[in-house]
C-alpha cells in the first residue's frame, strides 16, 4: 500500500514537473516574441525622434512652404499639418456612423439573410483594396467624371474608402461581445430594440468601437498614395478643404524627402515626428473621451 501511493505522488510530481516546464517554455516564448515585436518598433520611433527634433520647433510648427524651394533653409509643415487634421476628420465624419449603423444592422438585424451576407461580402473585398486603387477611383469619378477640383474633401473621400471597412469590422467585433442578458433585460422591461441599441448595446460597446476607429484613423492618417491623387500637392496653407489642391503631412514627407538636401531631408523627419505625436494624441483623446462615457463612470 505504501509502495502503491509513493508511485502515484511520483507520477504526480513527474507530471506536475512536466506542466511547469512547459509553462516555463510558454512564457519564455512570449517574452521572446514580444521583445523581437518591439525591438522594431522602438528602432523606427527612436530613428524618427532623433532625426526629426533638428526642425521640430515652432517656426517648422507656424509656417508653411509658401515661396521657398525645397534646398532653402527654414520653412514648416503648418499647412500640411491643416490639411491632415481636416481631411482626417471629414474622412472621420463620413465613415464613422456609416461604420457603425452597418455594424449594427449586420449584428442586430441581419444576422442569416442575404442582405447582411452581401454586405458583409463587400466588407470583407473593401478591406483588401488597395491604398492607391481608392485614390483612382476618387480620380475617375469625383475629378473625371464629374468634373470636380482637387481639393481636401477628395482626398477625404478616397480615405473613406479605406477606412469604412475597418470600422464596420472592429464595431461589429465589438457589438458581438456585448452580453446577450443585457439586451434581454432591456426587452424583458419593454424596451424597445432601437433604444436598447442605442442605450445599452452602444454604450456597453464604446471603449472596443473607439479602439477600432482609433486603429483605422492611424491606418489612413499616414496614406500618402490616394492623396497624392485626389488632393495634388501645394506649399500654400489652404483651410478650404471643398475647394482648391490642400496640403498634407504624408504628401508634405513625401515631397521634402524625394530631395536630397539636407535641409528638406530634416523636414521630412519634422513631418513624420508631427504625424506620429497627431496620432498618439488623437488615441489619448480618443481613450479619454471612452473612459468618460463608459456605462460604469455615468
């Protein structure tokens, strides 16, 4: 008897030796993993940051290109730095709440019908597309076919393309992760379907959709492709987006880095440092604003 329960202990030990040992290895390869994932990215950040503080300043930050060659020193990205902000955010405008009322038909309404199967199809071929395939669709129909000028609202229409689909799939993730007893507490109650949507799948939904709209506002903030063809290229500050060519600051890197001075080299690196603090502060706004009005905080 005493032999039988010294081996049992032994299997037990052997066997709870072997689980460690490969909890040890689990662990030991997701560190490896994560260190070879950021190693990268701490490489480009610290590249951009070094490169890009020689003109990131407050002349870079106020001025534009207007009347000076790409070999002058001096000179700043403000127009471009206009033009970004609001052509991200009428890309923002369009494709946010198409995002979302798509989400929410696709996850509350048409969960097995041929509709939502179609759309969803469509969704799916959308976010395959290609950056510079929207810019030349924006071209042929918006500034060919309907004889429209380049301006900030074209660039903002080929950004919509690219940024729709993204947010159709991150709020329809969302929306399936909200629990169902809530919405059938809501139903129990009487409530109707649209408010229990907007009242209680929503706002439950809210910090996982702003995560995704975040990530599609990142995405299509850097294009340079489709801009390069619907918005063209200007040094003079234009705060129009619906009429005249408008700056950008991935068509403003672009530009200043296919010259090989020094001085337009180190505002291509200002450019890229600005673009990435644009978007950093836009998710911590972003983050701030769903941290406001999560259900728990109201």
């Amino acid at each position: 008897m005493t032999s039988l329960s010294g081996t049992k202990s032994s299997t037990l030990a052997s066997v709870s030796a072997g689980r460690k040992a490969k909890d040890r290895a689990a662990k030991a390869f997701v560190y490896v993993a994560f260190l070879l994932a950021v190693i990268p990215l701490v490489s480009v950040l610290w590249t951009v940051i070094s490169n890009g503080a020689k003109r990131f300043d407050g002349v870079f930050l106020t001025h534009s290109m207007n009347g000076l060659a790409s070999k002058d020193a001096g000179g700043g990205a403000y127009h471009a730095i206009i033009g970004t902000l609001e052509q991200v955010g009428l890309t923002t405008l369009i494709s946010v709440p198409l995002g979302v009322l798509t989400a929410v038909y696709l996850v509350e309404y048409a969960r097995n019908g041929r509709l939502g199967r179609t759309i969803s199809f469509f969704v799916d071929v959308m976010t395959g597309i290609p950056s510079i395939v929207s810019g030349l669709f924006v071209l042929a129909f918006w500034l060919l076919a309907l004889g429209m000028d380049f301006s900030g609202f074209a660039g903002a229409l080929s950004l919509t393309i690219l940024m729709l689909p993204t947010v159709v799939r991150a709020t329809e993730e969302m929306l399936k992760l909200v629990p169902g007893d809530l919405k059938e507490a809501a139903y129990a109650l009487g409530v109707p379907r649209w408010r229990t949507i907007m009242f209680v799948v929503l706002p439950t939904a809210l910090p996982g959709i702003v995560s995704g709209v975040m990530l599609a506002v990142a995405r299509v903030m850097g294009e340079t492709a489709p801009l390069l063809l619907t918005i063209f290229i200007t040094k003079a500050i234009n705060t129009d987006p619906f009429s005249g060519a408008q700056g950008s600051l991935p068509t403003f890197i672009w530009d200043q880095s296919t010259d090989p001075n020094t001085n337009a080299v180190d505002r291509a690196w200002a450019g890229a440092l600005v673009l990435i603090l644009l978007i950093m502060l836009l998710n911590l706004a972003a983050r701030l604003v769903a941290w406001l009005r999560r259900p728990s905080s109201r």
